[in-house]
C-alpha cells in the first residue's frame, strides 16, 4: 500500500458528470486504502489550504457523485502564471502539499489545469518534492488536445440534439399561424462542437436544425437571412442554431452587436440568439422566438450521455492508477479504437502534450455550405451522445442529487497571503 | 356500435403532453371502432377542410404519440369570436362537419378552444344538426377554470424545478470566482404558475430559488436588488426565477424594458432575465449569467412528469366517453380527491364553466416577503410533477418521437374564402 494523500481538485467550468469523473477518483483510491483530500474551489482551496476529507464522506454519497451535476467541492476560474511571474503561489502549493503529505496531485479540468498540473511537477522536481501530478481531462468544450474527445462534452453534446429535436416539433407544430423561426444559442466560445452536436437532432434534408451557425465560417448576415427565408419558404419554419462564438468577416464577434447599452446607459445583455432573432424579426418580418439555455446546457446530468458518464469515471479511476503507478505529468485520455461499432479505452498522454494546445473543429466536419454537418462529424459525434444513465428520482419528482459534507481538514500552516 | 366521424384537433401552444392526450384518444375510439379523423392545425385546418384519416396511422405509431412532443396533426393561435361576428366561419364548420358526417368533436386547448367548442355546439343545435362537442383540456399556464390542474403544466412544472436545481448545483461550484448570481426566465405572462414550481427545487432556506418573482407581486427593483444583495452575502450566491409577466406597480412589463430599439434602430428582443441580470450587473457588479429556456420547457417530454402524462390520456380517452355518451358541451377534468397520498380521478365539467373563465393563482401559495412559496404551494404542486415517464431512445442517442403520415382525406366542399 502507497503512503501518503492523495489530492484531487476541479478546475473551470463544471459539467454534468464531472462529479463522476470525482467519484471515479475517490472510489478508486479507497479500494486502494488512499487518503484523498479535496481542495475547495479548485486551485484557490489548496493555496489556501482549505481542504476537505473525503473519507467523512459514505459509499453511499460517493456513489451518488457520479450522478450529480455541478463541481461537489467547488471549482475556479483562477489561472496561475508562468512559474517564474508567480513562483510564490508555486511554492505554497508546495508547502500546502508537504504540510499534507500530499503525494499525488490530481487536477481535473481544461487546459490551464493540465498546464498548472505540468508547472507544479516541474517545481516539485526542482525541489526534489516527490510528487506525482496527473491532469484529468473535462470540459464541455472538447478542445483537449491528444484526447479522443472530453468528459463532459458528450452529455452537453446530447442535451442540446434533445432540446434542439424537442424545440423543433414544437415550432413544426404553431408554424402555420405563430412562430416561424426559432434560435437556439450554444455555447463554445472558440470552437462548434456543440453547435454541431446540434445536426444529431435530425438527419433528413428537411429535419431541423435547418440552419448551424458555426465560428469557424464568418457570419455573413445577408446570406443568412436568404437562407432563412429560403427554409421558411420550402418547411414552412426554421430551426437555427448558433454558436455563441460566431464571428463576422472581419472578426468581429456577433454576440458583441446584441448587447451594449441601451439609450439610458442601462447594459443590454443581448448573445448571439437575440440579436438573430431581431434581425429576423426586422428584415423577414417572421414571427420568431429564441433561447439561450446557458448553463442548462452544462448541467442537464437528468439528460446526461452514458458514454459520457462512462468515459468520465474512467479518467478518474485510471488517474488514480496513473498516480499511484508514478506516471507523473501525465493524463489518462479517450482513446477511440473503433468507429463502428463504437470502441473506445483509456490511454495516456503527456501534459507537455497537452498544456497549452488546443484541438480545433475540424473543416471537414462542416457542410460545403456552411450550414450544417457532414457524415464525417455524425461518425465522430453520434456514440459520444449514445446511451442514457438517469439519475435516480425521488418521490419529490426531482433527481436525487447528493451534496457532500465537505469536512474541513484542520490548517496546519500560516494564512496564505495571496 | 355507434356510427359517424370523431374529429379530433389541437389548439394554441402545444405541450410535452398534448399528443399523449391525442394517443389516448384515437386509442379509445379505436377501441369502440369509431373512425376518428384530425384537423391540421387546429381550427384552422377544419375551416379549411384539410383533415387526416388517422385510421392510416399503424397502432404502434399511436403508441408512440404518448412519448412524442409537439403537436402530431399542427395547433394554431386563431381565435373565433362571437357567432354574431364570425357567424359565417362557424357556419362553415357545421358544413365541414355534416359533409364527413362528423358527429363527435373533441377540441384540445386551453380557454379560447373551450369557448370555441361551446359556441360550435351550440350554433349545431340551432341548425338541428346532431353534435356532441368536448373541450379536452391542455395549458402549460395551469390557468383553466374548474379542473384541479391542466395537462402540459405537470411537465413543464418538472422541467422547471429540475433545471433550476441543476443549473444551480454548477452556480453554486463556481461562485467563488466567478458567477455569482443565476437568473432564469419562466414562461407565464399572467400567472406565476412555472415560477412557482421552481420553488420545488430546493426545501431549505439557503436552497435555491432564492428568490421567486410572480407576476401577481409588483416588482420592486430596489428591494429586489437589496434581496440579492443579502442573499449573495448569506449563501455564496443567488438564483432568482423570475415570471415573464412581472410587472411594476403601475402595471408596467418588465419584459419591455429589456427590449426595444438599439441606437442603430435595430430590434432588441430582451425579455426579463436579460433585463433583470442587466441590473444586477450595473448596479451590484456581480458577475451574472442567465437563460431563457423558452420552448424548451413546455417540450422536454424528455423530462415528462408521469402524473401529467397519466392525466393527458386519461382526458384523452375520457373524452372519447364523453362524446359517445352524448355529454354535449363538457369536459373532462382533473379532480384530486386527496393529497397525501395524492389521488386524483376523472370528473366532468360543463364548457360553460371553463369558457372565458381563468383559474388565478392562489395569493395564499406566495410567501409573505413575496419571494418564494409557501407549504400550501408546495402540497398542491409536488405531486404534479412526480414520477418520470421517459420516452424510448434510439441507439442515436435521441428519443424516438414519431411523425405521423397525415394522410389527408379527400376535400367535399369547395374552396373555403376565408
């Protein structure tokens, strides 16, 4: 048996099953009779040295981590610089992490967490600190790089192919007297991943979504709005989804135009799926309406992938067994061996590889006219929406969702200063 | 046996439920061998005598209704008023309905379809025409008269609680750095119905919703931000529902302050999340997020309620009774006769009693500060949304909702000019 603790952490924006990847984590480590810490909000609780003891917590609760949404411990939005711009926030993790025999750092998030992850052992190893540290991969944006694709994406992925396909039949249904056009805005700020999960909602000619804005083609608003009115015109309504991200010719973000401040200097926050909707509203004159699920998207754990959930208690097992194999700097990926039928197992990257890269949308998945996906993207995103893992309802008709007790551990050192 | 045509046909804003209402029609008509033929969207399609044989419907399709959102045959906003001045166009059905022998007709929507149905039966009875006519109930605004609670509303009541839980799980992760308050936009322009059921997402005083705002309650923006103000210092953070109906004292939409007109003249389309996070942001610079779910809530059949799916057929078949027992102008209702355990059964009331009637929403569910709910809410809204009722998915990872083939029977009469 290892000695030592074990400390895992979130980082960035939580998602449906990152409490499985949580729960995979912790699950593992007891088998293995491993202590295991969790920091409070990301890197922000170890540095300042607010941790919890997850052993206070049942197998029963753990369990239930795996179907419950949101960050159990808390995440951040807190990114920590250059080893040499913040060498002081470096060494109180490290002093955080001696004061706790902390032995393997497990740090589950983007790709800030896997570069954070990659600095800390670096300096770890300059001190001469044992320390093995693992990045754990999620993001709901699936820009990871070396990894098949991200746990997290695949749950958001199928929430909006739902919402999209459920929104659809409603629309098709009140097109002839009301709403003829309707904007789902996804999020994915740099990239379409979840716009084009958006094109799963349906597969014929005519099936909405009609129209998928992506960022990686400029907004061009005139043969847009041609488009809209052609679809309305041939279906007799329009389903239009829109990244959030979506950019004008000359870079300019769309979102942008939609907010600002209005006459009395009150702000308008408007998004991507307001401002469309005006425009269509203004220059078709189509009854319209919009949504903007936001973190509905990234929280729907009742609407949660299995292969999500799947791949997402795995990464956390197999970083526990990274980490007590030393597989130090490393984090454990979705390897896909096979496409059909779908096949899919664990393997190993280098944080190096990791850190600092980002895995772009690929040209090829987006139709040769811009406005929707080829057969080549359906391949790639089909399975990772496939399978259902509902949470547990109680008889309150609301999901059975756990919150932890998250016992602080006693602080051993001085007031972090930061 | 008895002998003629059922006509079936949906009205307004459809539902996640409304087609297991039409399933359990044809259902029971099947059943009692009456042929039953539907309207394309709704009235509309019955002026125009554009009906379809829903005998060419295989039996596993009709099944399939039950799990299918949207509205199967089309729904329409159109609204006949009085038969003094729309006298021709009720004539026009009459003429419609004797030329397909039609002798049943089961109109499902809310108010305006109840009084619709009323005034056809009674213009049948002045010409002599023998007509049974049913209102068959259907509102997510719960807001029909006599019947305990409206099929479609348990269902978006559940999306509602549900979102709001979830959303607020990955708030509550991330509030230390970054959002700290969550606003969410409930359907409901003239009664906080869905607002209400957000309530059901949490039981204690720090759960989320934090704050409720129904559109019986004036908004009162200083004391409103105060509120956030305390409960960001109390919880960590705030999720605020809000009613897309809220108004100001003297009888202002809040809805419209949020939109209007750009600067550049372009259409703003706002609505109250976007406005009331506006304000949030401006004048306590908390960070803020929010969403619009829009149609989302009242078609996630996804995230079905049973009971609401229980009730939506049994309105369905029971009208189908009621229609073959010659129960002119009635319709089925919900009538609970207990609450804990909840039980409910199948009454029956006259049109005139739902016509033109609107069920308010209880000043004594409202908690006296004016932002949540009270106990006697919560007993009358928790078993609405009780028991998941989910449809079928395909190894794509969606649900397999159905579309009919409408096959449309062959018109009788000439062209209708209206």
């Amino acid at each position: 048996m290892a000695t030592g603790t074990l400390l895992y952490s979130q980082s960035g924006g939580v998602t449906a099953v990152i409490n499985a990847t949580a729960s995979g984590v912790i699950a593992e480590a007891r088998a293995r009779k491993v202590k295991v810490l969790a920091a409070r909000n990301g890197i922000l609780g170890a540095l300042r040295e607010e941790l919890v003891d997850t052993s206070k917590e049942s197998a029963a609760a753990i369990r239930a981590l795996a179907h419950t949404p949101g960050g159990a411990f808390g995440s951040c939005r807190y990114k920590l610089k250059s080893v040499e711009a913040d060498r002081a926030k470096y060494e109180r993790l490290l002093a955080v992490f001696k004061a706790h025999d902390v032995r393997w750092f497990l740090y589950n998030g983007g790709n800030d967490s896997a570069d954070t992850a990659n600095k800390v052992s670096k300096l770890a190893a300059e001190f001469g600190y044992p320390l093995t540290c693992i990045g754990v991969p999620k993001t709901i944006d699936n820009d990871l790089a070396v990894t098949d694709c991200c746990p997290g994406f695949g749950s958001a992925a199928k929430y909006t192919a739902v919402s999209v396909r459920e929104a659809a039949l409603d629309v098709a249904a009140m097109a002839e007297t009301s709403t003829k056009v309707f904007v789902y805005e996804a999020m994915g700020r740099h990239a379409g991943w979840l716009a084009a999960a958006a094109g799963l909602a349906g597969k014929g000619a005519d099936d909405a979504p009609h129209l998928i804005l992506f960022p990686e083609r400029p907004y061009d608003e005139a043969d847009f709005l041609k488009q809209v009115k052609k679809v309305v015109a041939r279906v007799g309504y329009c389903v239009v989804v829109a990244s959030e991200g979506i950019q004008t010719a000359d870079g300019r973000f769309v979102a942008d135009s939609g907010g600002g401040k209005d006459s009395f200097g009150h702000t308008q926050l408007g998004g991507v799926a307001s401002y469309l909707a005006g425009k269509v509203k203004d220059e078709l004159g189509f009854k319209v309406h919009w949504t903007l699920p936001d973190y509905l998207q990234r929280s729907a754990r009742h609407l949660a992938s299995k292969t999500d959930v799947d791949q997402a208690l795995a990464v956390g097992k197999a970083a526990v067994q990274f980490a007590l194999k030393g597989q130090n700097a490393t984090m454990p990926v979705i390897v896909r061996t096979a496409d059909k039928p779908y096949r899919w197992k664990i393997g190993s990257a280098p944080l190096d590889k990791v850190a600092n890269h980002e895995k772009k949308f690929p040209a090829s998945f987006i139709r040769r006219d811009g406005y929707g996906i080829t057969d080549k993207a359906r391949t790639y995103l089909e399975p990772l929406i496939r399978g259902e893992a509902p949470p547990p309802y109680g008889k309150d008709g609301i999901p059975t969702y756990v919150t932890l007790k998250n016992v602080a551990v006693k602080k051993k050192l001085p007031k972090w200063g930061g």
